[in-house]
C-alpha cells in the first residue's frame, strides 16, 4: 500500500526561497510542470495583498527568467514561472550528489504540493511504497537536512484541518483565542489583523481558506471516495 507523506526539506538554496524571504508575509505555493523539459515550469500561487513586492522579487531573482500573471482569485495569484536554470544548477552549489537529485525525478512517487519558506520547502505528495518514500527521505536527509511531518498510509482519512499553513493555524489560533468566533463576537476582524500585524483583508482570506480547508476535510471531505 502507498504513502502520503508531507515533510520539510531544509535548504535555502531551493528555487524561490528568496520570495518567500524578501516576502515573508507571502504564502508561496508551487506545483511543477514536468512536461517542459529539464527546466520545468513553476505554476506559483501567491497570496498576499499586493503583488508589487511580490513581482519586484520574481524581477530580481537568479532563478527567475520569465513569469507571467495567468489568474487571480482574491488576494491570490496564480503565475507561470519559467526558471533561467535548472533545479540541479540551482542546487549545485548546495549538493554533492546531484545524480541522487536526478534520480528522484523517476522515483515511483508524485509531490503534489510544495510551500517554500525562507529555509526551504515543505513538500507533500504520494509514494507507491515505503521504498520510495525512503528513497526521498534518505536523499534529503545525508545532504541539507529533512523532517517528517505527517506520514500515512494512502486511502487514511486525513484529521480534520490537516494541510492548512503555518499562518492560516497562526490566524484561526489567533482568531479564536482572541474572541472573533464567539458568539457574540468579542474581537473585530482589524484588531486580531492588528494583533498577526497584517491586513484585514489578508487574514478575511486566509480565515476563509483555512475554514474551507477544515470544511474540505471533515464534513465535506471527499477523499477517499464514498462507495457507490
């Protein structure tokens, strides 16, 4: 039986750490397009208020040679990021073995989700087997560090709220402890803002996504399937 796993690779020479550094109020969500090549495409999702600094840092990054706006949903951006290098040029500098690097990309396993921090990327994904799954653990671990989040076997319903963000839990916590979901309602939406020091705009967004999230994996959830 497969695995899904969701772990922290401790690098900040991967690709677009700098963002998540220059921003780091940004989430920064990235999925990989493997069909373009030994450069894939990064299909990057941004919330943040404004994209200014957010694309003033896509415009001074190494890694960046070209990107492009291709939709918007709120406070989030969807762009298409073409890379000016390769992941194993990126890392070169970082890693000794890259033929290890190279061969992940054929390991029997699909990262469906990757947030980049400052430090590097928390990655999340399927694996056909324990075998695979060591395969990325044993690599990550012998060259810049790795820590296992969460780790079950795949058809396992999740626990409700699993996959929100360090700061959509930071809001909800936030949120919660400071009265905004009582009823009444003790606590405006400006002052929690106030207190996570951001918009209120930004945390009515990123309380909607991690309500939907909890939604999505409780009451609503469908994965697994419901039998027929």
């Amino acid at each position: 039986m497969g695995l899904v796993a969701e772990f922290a690779i401790h690098c900040p020479a991967l690709p677009l750490t700098e963002i998540a550094a220059a921003v780091p109020e940004a989430d920064v969500v990235v999925e990989m397009q493997y069909n373009h090549g030994r450069r894939p495409l990064f299909v990057t999702h941004v919330t943040h208020d404004d994209p200014a600094p957010v694309e003033a840092a896509f415009d001074s990054s190494e890694f960046v040679a070209e990107y492009v706006l291709v939709g918007r949903a709120g406070e989030t951006r969807r762009y298409q990021i073409e890379p000016a290098l390769s992941l194993a040029e990126t890392l070169g500098d970082a890693l000794e073995d890259l033929d290890g690097l190279r061969a992940l990309a054929t390991a029997e396993a699909s990262i469906d989700r990757i947030q980049v921090t400052p430090e590097g990327w928390i990655q999340s994904g399927w694996f056909a087997d324990r075998a695979a799954f060591d395969d990325f653990r044993a690599f990550w671990q012998a060259e810049v560090g790795f820590t296992l989040r969460r780790l079950t076997r795949d058809g396992d319903p999740e626990p409700p709220g699993e996959g929100l963000t360090d700061r959509q839990q930071e809001a909800l916590r936030t949120a919660y402890e400071m009265g905004y979901f009582e009823i009444p309602r003790t606590a405006s939406l400006e002052a929690v803002a106030a207190e996570l020091d951001i918009s209120a705009s930004s945390l009515s967004e990123r309380l909607r996504r991690a309500q939907t999230q909890i939604i999505e994996t409780s009451v609503a959830s469908t994965w697994p399937p419901l039998p027929d």
